[in-house]
C-alpha cells in the first residue's frame, strides 16, 4: 500500500496512518512523503475526528491535518496519546469509545466528546501482541462497522448499548476474529488536491 516502504508493515497498510476523517464525509489525505518509520513520525495523520471534536497529541499533528481541523470547526482535545485514531473509535459528534485511560481523562478535562471507556485488548493485529479497538472498524452512514466478532470482547454489551443509545446500527462478523486494520474510513466528498478537504 502507500506507505509500506516507509512504515512498517503491518500498519503501513493501514488507511489511518495516512488518511483522517474529519467529519461530515471529508478525508484528509496526507503525503506519505512526509512519514517516517519511527514514532511519532509515523502517525503525523492519525488524529481521531469525531466531527466536532479532533483528539490528537497536537504537538505532533502534520500542520496542514490542524489547519484543515481549524477550517472545519473542529474543537482540538490534545492527548499524549499519537495513535490516537488507532485508540478511539468515534461513534458521533459528541461520543467516542477507547481503552485510552488518557484519552478519557483529556475529553473529561478538555470538555469534549462523552467516552466509552472499554478494557485493553481482545485485538488481533498482524505483528503485535494487539491491536486498538479504534482500528478495527469507523462509522459508515448510520451504522458502527467493526471488522470480526464484537460479541467475543468482554465489553461487547456495553459497546452495543452505547452504540444503539445513540440512535445507530452496529454491524459485526462472528465468524472473524476482531482484528486492527486501521480503522473503517468512509469517503463521501471528494478530497482537495494538496492534502485538504473541499
């Protein structure tokens, strides 16, 4: 994929080391260029969007990911955590889930979205001893995407009525393990040229 040369595989296969949603269907694309293989380079991109709030340690985002957030509103949450987008999963504008005791603390502190804090692993992710529960799925119109079987992780009722509270679907696959791809990024709009959404 784009960024396997620079990044190591697995996760330079992963659509969230490159691309960022921000909300309302627009994606940030960024220039694989400008990763390195080491962190933080590596995730320069992968702030986590929920389309009002953008939670990200922000001493790290690329420049043009935070103008491209300024230009859309977004309220900036700044976490130490780089692999945020990997860490949070956003359900809407105002909700997140995570296992990032870290990145609850901040959003609590920093006023922002409401946090499904969740247990730490129970992820597959090619490579590693885990994966993040942000990477194995997103939002794709009104339903919360998760790439395998949910209903294995310990928290899964939870996350269920977190998810149908808000008025939304949940979709899963019992017959996979529930693996980090790097998140579920869905396109509506079409990107700007130079990395900015239209």
């Amino acid at each position: 994929m784009f960024t396997r040369e620079v990044i190591s595989s697995p996760i330079g296969r992963h659509p969230d080391i490159l691309y960022c949603h921000l909300g309302g269907g627009k994606v940030f694309h960024g220039v694989s260029e400008k990763l390195g293989s080491v962190y933080p380079s590596d995730c320069i991109y992968n702030g986590c969007s929920t389309g009002k709030f953008f939670i990200h340690n922000l001493h790290v985002t690329d420049p043009q990911l935070l103008m491209a957030a300024d230009n859309m509103g977004l309220i900036k949450i700044h976490v130490s955590q780089g692999y945020a987008r990997c860490s949070a999963l956003p359900v809407d504008e105002n909700s997140i889930i995570t296992f990032d005791g870290g990145i609850a603390r901040a959003c609590r502190q920093q006023k922002g979205p409401e946090v499904l804090l969740v247990e730490p692993g129970h992820v597959l992710l090619e490579g590693y001893g885990c994966g993040f529960i942000g990477g194995t799925g997103g939002r794709v119109g009104n339903k919360i995407v998760f790439n395998g079987d949910l209903s294995a992780h310990p928290d899964f009722e939870a996350i269920k009525d977190y998810v149908l509270a808000r008025g939304l679907d949940l979709i899963y696959f019992e017959n996979f393990p529930l693996t980090d791809i790097g998140s579920v990024v869905e396109e509506v709009c079409s990107p700007g040229e130079g990395g900015s959404p239209d």
